[in-house]
C-alpha cells in the first residue's frame, strides 16, 4: 500500500490570490503538484468550514483505535513572506493531552516556517482540512474534493490514476 505522504503529495493545496476561476496548478519534476485557489474562493471556503464544524469526527475516530481506521492527517494553513497562505497536510497525527501532533507531509513551497518531515504541534485555529482512510476510502479530504471537482474530466482522470485516491 502506498504511505500517506504519496496519497497526500498531489492534493497539497495553496491559498494565493490567483486570478483564473479554476485552480491554476504548479508543477514541479520530481514533487507533487500544487493548486493555487484564490482566497475567496466560496467552494474552498465552504470546504474549510465543513472540515472545522466536522473536526469532533476526526477526534473521535483517532481515539477509535479502529484498526480500519488509518493514515490520520490534518491540513494546516501557514503564512507566507508575502502575506498569503499555504495550506500544507501534516499527517501521522497523535493527540497528545489535547494536542494534534503530527509530520510536516509536504515540502512547503511558500513558506519557510516549517520543512518537510518536521514534527509539529498542530494549530487548532489554523486548521484547514482533515482526513482519515476507512478500509482504503478516504473520509475527510474536504478541500481535495473541491480540487478534485473543479479539473476537467481529463485531469481529473490523470488525478486518479496517479493517486489512488477513492472517496468514502
């Protein structure tokens, strides 16, 4: 089975002010593909809420124990030199007394506040995304769904065919 940092590479989202009404996507050799999403974006924002108003399920299915429950990842919104923002997935998530510990699961392309594989206390406030794999479908992922919907049929079956991702 590929690891969490696989399935996560391609869907590693950034909120910039980008002028196009769809994502405009940044790809580089050898690392995952990043989405830019202007910042008002009512979808992605939508995304955003329902991940923040739904984050008591993620909670409560990392406490589980469930061994079909797996590959627990948080998404996290960091500032930027700029003044924007980058949304990076830090995944292999433990809560520690009321904290979400988790690994950096991106390499950041915007910001230098964090580097992949660091080992992060995750900021409740600046949660963008969760997800979780129940019996290999994705629960969560709300803001990949968003990315997911808005390529065309052609990307979106590209998207597929290098991730694997299947949602629940």
């Amino acid at each position: 089975m590929k690891t969490i940092v696989t399935y996560l590479a391609i869907v590693f989202l950034v909120l910039t002010s980008c002028k196009e009404n769809r994502p405009s996507k940044v790809e580089r050799e050898g690392e995952p593909n990043v989405y830019n999403v202007e910042n008002d974006d009512a979808k992605m924002n939508e995304a955003i809420e329902r991940a923040n108003n739904s984050i008591q399920e993620f909670t409560t299915a990392l406490e589980s124990d469930n061994p079909n429950l797996n590959f627990f990842a948080l998404k996290q919104k960091f500032e930027t030199n700029d003044g924007g923002s980058e949304h990076i997935w830090v995944q292999d998530i433990q809560l520690i007394d009321s904290d979400f510990i988790g690994i950096v699961g991106n390499e950041p392309v915007y910001t230098n506040a964090i580097a992949l594989g660091d080992t992060i206390t995750v900021d409740r406030d600046k949660i963008s995304d969760w997800m979780y794999y129940e019996n290999n479908l994705i629960v969560g992922g709300y803001t990949i769904r968003v990315l997911r919907d808005g390529l065309t049929e052609e990307e979106k079956a590209q998207f597929d065919a290098e991730n694997g991702l299947l949602f629940k």
